[in-house]
C-alpha cells in the first residue's frame, strides 16, 4: 500500500472513529466525571460542569447528543461544545467531529449588543415632594404603637436594630392609600390612581430626596410581596465606597443588615432582584472595587446572575459568595451564621476559602468565629 493510500485510510479511519464519537465520549474524554443518574430517553448524566464547576449541576443526554448546565446555563450539541470550551471555528469542529458542515450553519449569527450601564434619572419635583410627605408619615407610623409588630420583625427576622432602622429611614403604611397621578406628576394610566399598598415602606434616598419607594406588603393574595410606587428611579441602592471590595445581594433589607454588621469593611449594593443590572454610578463603583463578592440569593435566579452577568462584566475580581445556613443574609443571621465572619472569609480569603468555611461550620462542629482562624 502506497503512502497517499495509507494515510488516506489513516484519514478515513480517524473520521469514523469521531464521527461514532456521542457528547458523553467527547466531554469523558477532556476528563469530565460523569455519572449515570437516569436512565429516561436514552440515558441521562450528571456532574461537574466545564466552564463552571460544581458537582452536579451539568446534565448530558447522550441520546439526543445534548448537555445542559442549570448553573451557567451553557447548552448545546458536540459542535457548540467545542467551539465554546476549546474556540474550535464551527467547520473545525465539524471536522474533528467527522461531521460535514452545513450551509445553513456558515453563516455567523448575529452578537447580542453588548450591555452598558445606563443612567437613572431622578423622580420629578412633584414626585419627590409628595413621596417625602408620605415617607415622613410612614416613619412616624412607624414608631407609634400600631407599628410595634414591623419594628419586632425587622429586629427578629431581619436583624435590624433600632439605628439601622432609622438611618434607612424606613416606616409603615398602616393602610392601603390611591393617590391623584397628577398630584405626583405622573401620566394618567387605565387605573387612573397612584397606588400604595399598606406594609413596610423602604425608601432609597440620595442625600435627603427620596428617589424610590418600595413597600414590602404583609400578606398579599396576588402573590407580589413587593411593589415599587409608580414613578420610583430604578437605580441600585448603595451603601459605602472605597472600602476593601463591594458585596451584591439582592432584597435591600439584606443590603442594610450587611451595612449593618460590616459596612467598615466592604461597600454594599443591592439590586432589588437577581435580574437586575447596576446603573451607571454603581457600576463606576464596581468597576474601582479591588474585589466583588456575589452574594446573590441562593436559588437558581441568583446562582444564573452570579455564573454569567457578573464575571462577564468585572472579571476575575468577581467571587462567587452564596450564603450558608439560609438562601439570603437575612435567613443565614437568623440560622446562626456570623455575617460579618463571613464576609471576612470572602473579602480575605483564598479560592478555597468558601469550601473550607461551609465544612467547618455548616454542620455545626466549629463556630464561625474559630472557623474564620482556618481561613
């Protein structure tokens, strides 16, 4: 056998050998672990993900030649695989593969535009003078008698102390109020009136004009726990700067009892949901911190934000710094965790330092005070 015919058999053989190649083959092959752990449409895998880590988040289903992470949310089929992990071109992957390219898929889509921080303008006049008239009431309500039961929640459930709750200047609206829109400044609308229901009113402030009003209802039968009053600016609430990092959460409450307990060591913004996305005074903020804790809830909402918007953006500075013992800072105080220990651990410690504190102290052998020594 000639040279040209051995090496194009050679060709043909290495051809074959990837084209019968499944997605589960090609990832076990780059060292992946995967696990059987259904055995449904052909089989189903679990473990670590290779862009993000983690033990068990990625999903592969050999039977269809997919793979999916609930974390990061990469997704895709063997050629998507290799042009995302190793920056394979679309035809090289084909051709690593055994795959012939299709016409259809050479050409490039489109990139998303890119994401830019936008400014927030303020509530007009009108808005800001009747949302202080109203907060000035709430406040007062607030420290009556009638608001006893907030304060002992704030304190209890929250870990708000009486000062903390007056710097926030948060108050109380005993009962449902439907304002006149042009009172406020505001457009007319189908409703035809300004509401704001009764709860806890939580106001962000700049300087001493009130910018947004959020109120946080006790028990709603629609399901929206919070509503923000028409009209309110949707910029980040922010607490400190040139501090030794930034720590993101997401409900304002936990942003105040951050502030709280360690506002001499770190900034704190909070964003108000997992979704939402800094405005430009905050991100001019995020961009000078030296380091950026995102402690976004830990549900499946924050871990997606935290895997993909925020290393995205920031870089490398970005850690990934869940809660233990509770989905929030709030729950987490209030299941025994030293919030300020915590943050020390993030802000101060190496990359293993979250593993490390979880093992030490979320099954109760080692106090966070003498866990953080280990860190």
């Amino acid at each position: 056998m000639n040279l040209a015919r051995q090496s194009g058999a050679t060709g043909r053989a290495f051809l074959m050998c990837h084209f019968n190649m499944n997605i589960l083959d090609l990832i076990r092959n780059d060292g992946g672990e995967l696990k059987k752990a259904a055995t449904t449409n052909g089989g189903e895998y679990a473990g670590p993900c290779p862009w993000c880590g983690g033990r068990d988040r990625f999903r592969v289903w050999p039977g269809s030649g997919r793979y999916w992470c609930r974390g990061c949310l990469k997704s895709g089929d063997g050629i998507q695989y290799l042009r995302d992990l190793k920056g394979m071109t679309y035809q090289e992957a084909c051709h690593h593969l055994g795959q012939e390219p299709k016409a259809q898929r050479l050409t490039a889509r489109p990139s998303p535009a890119a994401w830019t921080p936008q400014d927030k303008e303020a509530p007009g006049e009108s808005w800001q003078k009747q949302a202080r008239d109203f907060l000035d009431g709430a406040i007062r309500n607030l420290w009556a008698p009638a608001g006893a039961s907030v304060r002992q929640w704030l304190h209890a459930e929250k870990g708000l102390s009486d000062d903390t709750i007056k710097k926030a200047m948060l108050g109380y609206a005993p009962e449902d109020l439907n304002a006149s829109r042009a009172l406020w400044g505001l457009p007319e609308s189908e409703s035809g009136r300004l509401w704001m229901p009764a709860g806890l009113v939580i106001p962000f402030l700049q300087g001493e004009t009130v910018h947004r009003l959020r109120i946080r209802r006790e028990n709603p039968t629609d399901g929206r726990r919070y509503i923000v009053v028409s009209g309110s600016s949707s910029a980040s609430m922010t607490r400190g700067h040139d501090k030794a990092g930034v720590v993101v959460v997401e409900s304002e409450l936990d942003g105040l009892l951050l502030d709280q307990e360690a506002g001499d060591l770190c900034a704190v913004v909070a964003l108000g949901s997992a979704q939402a996305k800094p405005d430009r005074m905050t991100h001019d903020l995020l961009t000078a911190a030296p380091s950026i804790l995102a402690a976004m809830d830990s549900d499946e909402a924050g871990a997606r934000a935290a895997w993909q918007f925020w290393p995205t953006t920031y870089g490398p500075k970005v850690k990934r710094w869940p809660c233990v013992k509770g989905k929030d800072p709030s729950e987490a105080r209030k299941n025994g965790l030293n919030i300020r220990e915590w943050i020390i651990a993030g802000l101060f410690g190496n990359e293993d330092s979250f593993e490390r504190f979880c093992i030490m102290t979320i099954d109760g052998r080692l106090p966070d005070q003498e866990a953080i020594r280990f860190i």
